[in-house]
C-alpha cells in the first residue's frame, strides 16, 4: 500500500517509544486539572459585590468641622497676613562696654580676671536696663512711642499698639519690638529693633544707643566718685590738719612777736658774748687802775659801777635762757622765758612738718586715685552702628501661616479622635 514511500530502516528503541506516547498526555493533563478548578469554584457560594460607600450625616459633619475649625481660620488669617498686618523694618545695632585702662605688663596677666568680671557686669547690666521701664519712659518721651506704634492701629490691631496703651502695656509692647542678645562671655550686646517705617526702627535704635551710652557714664562717673571719695577725704582732713598748725605758729609769732625763737636766740647768744668780752675789758681795765690809784679814785669808783652793771646784764640775759628766767630778768608776766619760747616753737613746728607731710602724702594719693579712676574710665563702644533697612522683615507671613495651620490640624485631629473613641465606647 505504501510501497513508493521510503521506509526508515534505523531501529527504535523501546525507550523513545515509550517517550513519544507521553507527550500528548500533558496537556491533556493540564486541561482536566484547570476543569477541576473552575467546577471547585462554581461550586463554592459567592458573596454579592459590595456597594459604593456613600456619605453619611457624620461624614457631613465631620468635612463641616474640618472646614469650620481648620480652613476657615487658616483663610482668615492668610487673608490678615497678606492684606491687613503691616510690614515690619529692622534696624540692628551691636556695642560693648570698654574701658581706658593700660595696664602695665607686670599687671597684664592678673589683671584681666579683675577686667573681664567688672566688663561682664557693666554688661549685665547695660542688657537688664535696656529691657526695663526707665529706658521705655526714656525713648517715650523722646520719640513718642504710643504714635510711631499706634499708627496703623485701626488696619492692624493685631500687630500694632493701642493708641491709650499705659506704661505697662508699652513695656509688654517693647519686649516684643525690641529683642537684646547678649554674650556673657564676650560682653556683646545686639539689638534688633522693629517699627513700621525703616527710618523709625532706625531712629529707635540710635536712641536706644545715645541713652545706653548715659547709663554707661553715669556708671563710670558714679565709679569714680566712689574712687576719689576716700582720697579726697583724706586730703580734706590734712588740708585743715595743716591749716591749723600754719595758724598756732602765726598766733605764736604774734603774741610774742618772735619770728623763729632760733634766731632769735643766736641773737641773744651773739650780745651775751659781746657783754662777756666788754666785761672782760673793764675788768682788766680796773685791775689796771688799781695798780696806778687806789680805790678812791672817782675812775676806779667809775669802773667798778660799769663792771657792776655789766655783770648785771649778762645775768639778765643768762636768765632769759632758763625756766622763769623772764620773771627773774623782771619781764612782765606774761612774757616767756626762751626755753618755754623755743619747746612751744618747737611743738609747733613739729606739728606743722607733719601736717605738710600728711598734705603732701595725701595730695599725692589724690592726685593718683584721679588718674587712675579716669583710666579706668569706662565708654561704650559701638561695632554695628544702627542700620537703615531696605526690606521689610517682618511678619514672617508664611511661617505664621504654617505653624498656625500646623496647631489648627492638630488640634481638629486631636478633638476628633477624642469624640469617636467617646462614641465608640457607646
């Protein structure tokens, strides 16, 4: 029957045989299997196809409350921000507080604990008067600081400062326009002021500055006053310690009419020698005539009433130089003898080398403590003088807008959870 066709006369194992009738099984295998299946699935119930969520009356309320609580008031204050709230200057301004002292290098190292701790509380308390009620009531009454702030009061009631605001209220007002930083440990103070116009944040600053500057002199001149106080006291005292012993040396001399007992003394000393040497001649003299004459000659007579008297002189005088000798010399009274003279002289001599030693120690002192407290003398200087600002800075609208948006989600999603967890419990 098939004759023609060419016959493939290579033998065939058994294996290839066995081979090639389980190809076809396969699939047909496959197939039943998927049958299986499907019919294990027709016969298994199913559910019927859930409905489409519609929105309930909490939903509503829920959406209501969002819009009510979180984007309404988020609207109203972007709408305030951006249409109401007036824009904010800043001027800065930066100084410290230095003082004129040139120690020597002996003092450089020990001293600068002394100077850093006396800096550092001129600062503290340069940075406590800034933000106190002194320095407002001194800007207000230069400045008028109720009308620079309450300007725009009827636009921006927010931000702005009530036109009737007392003390108190501009105080509180002050603290927010007015921010100080201060460094303890570098003793720098920064100050960023605000206003509604550039030129008056920096007109604020330039006063807050000129009245920073009085705090300082009045610190250093109250500083130096303590320092000369003593000094000068001390100078007091030995200016009228030497006054009244220039006045007991004048009292003495014109009582007894004696310049300097000393030279007057000399003076004394110089006669009592001159008589002593004349008493000496007449002697030789009358020993002379007695050797010519006898005794009743009217010039021995003569010279023995000049050696007489003589001798009487220089006991006078002799008597002046001891205690009581002007009562024995047959002074008054009320005259002193030299050695009485010359011990008050002396006393008050004494008194007075001591007054002027004191006087001139003590002008010494003072002379010193006035140089030093004026190189001790404090000042204030400025690194940031107050600046002109081109741009306004402040409300930082976008970031108000977002922390506010941020505690508005927070709070509704807060309040939220709280009431479901309540209904829940139910």
């Amino acid at each position: 029957m098939n004759k023609n066709l060419p016959q493939d006369k290579s033998p065939v194992s058994q294996q290839d045989v066995e081979v090639a009738a389980q190809q076809p099984a396969k699939p047909a295998m496959k197939k039943r299997k998927k049958q299986e299946a499907a019919r294990k699935r027709a016969a298994v119930p199913q559910k019927p196809p859930v409905p489409r969520a519609r929105l309930k009356s909490r939903h509503r309320a829920l959406l209501m409350s969002f819009l009510v609580v979180v984007v309404l008031p988020i609207l109203a204050m972007a709408w305030y921000l951006w249409t109401q709230a007036q824009d904010q200057y800043v001027s800065r301004v930066g100084f410290t507080v230095r003082r004129e002292e040139s120690a020597s290098a002996v003092d450089i190292f020990g001293g600068l604990a002394n100077l850093s701790s006396s800096s550092s509380s001129d600062s503290d308390i340069l940075y406590e008067f800034i933000q106190s009620q002194e320095m407002v009531q001194a800007v207000n009454a230069s400045l008028d600081l109720n009308a620079l702030y309450s300007r725009f009061y009827e636009k921006d009631a927010v931000f702005s400062l009530r036109p009737d605001a007392n003390i108190e209220a501009l105080l509180q007002y002050w603290q927010r326009m007015v921010k100080v930083s201060y460094t303890s440990g570098t003793g720098l103070i920064k100050i960023e002021v605000r206003a509604f116009t550039p030129e008056d944040a920096q007109a604020i600053a330039e006063e807050v500055y000129r009245q920073s500057t009085q705090m300082i002199n009045a610190l250093s001149a109250i500083a130096r006053e303590d320092a000369l106080k003593y000094a000068r006291l001390e100078l007091e005292e030995a200016m009228e310690q030497l006054k009244q012993a220039q006045q007991a040396i004048t009292a003495f001399r014109s009582k007894n009419q004696i310049l300097n007992p000393n030279a007057d003394i000399q003076i004394q000393m110089g006669l009592l020698t001159s008589l002593q040497e004349k008493l000496g001649d007449e002697m030789i003299a009358h020993d002379m005539l007695l050797n010519n004459t006898s005794e009743d000659d009217l010039r021995v007579v003569e010279a023995k009433r000049r050696i007489a008297a003589i001798s009487e002189r220089i006991r006078q005088e002799r008597a002046k130089f001891g205690v009581g000798g002007a009562m024995a010399a047959g002074a008054s009274p009320d005259d002193e003898d030299y050695a009485t003279l010359l011990e008050n002289f002396e006393s008050l001599t004494v008194d007075r080398e001591f007054a002027e030693k004191k006087y001139t120690s003590a002008l010494s002192n003072f002379d010193s403590a006035q140089a030093e407290a004026q190189r001790q003398s404090r000042y204030l200087a400025a690194f940031v003088r107050p600046t002109l600002a081109e741009a306004a800075e402040y409300p930082r609208r976008f970031i108000l807008l977002g922390i506010a948006s941020l505690f508005l989600v927070m709070g509704w999603s807060t309040a939220t959870l709280i009431f479901y967890s309540l209904r829940d419990r139910r």
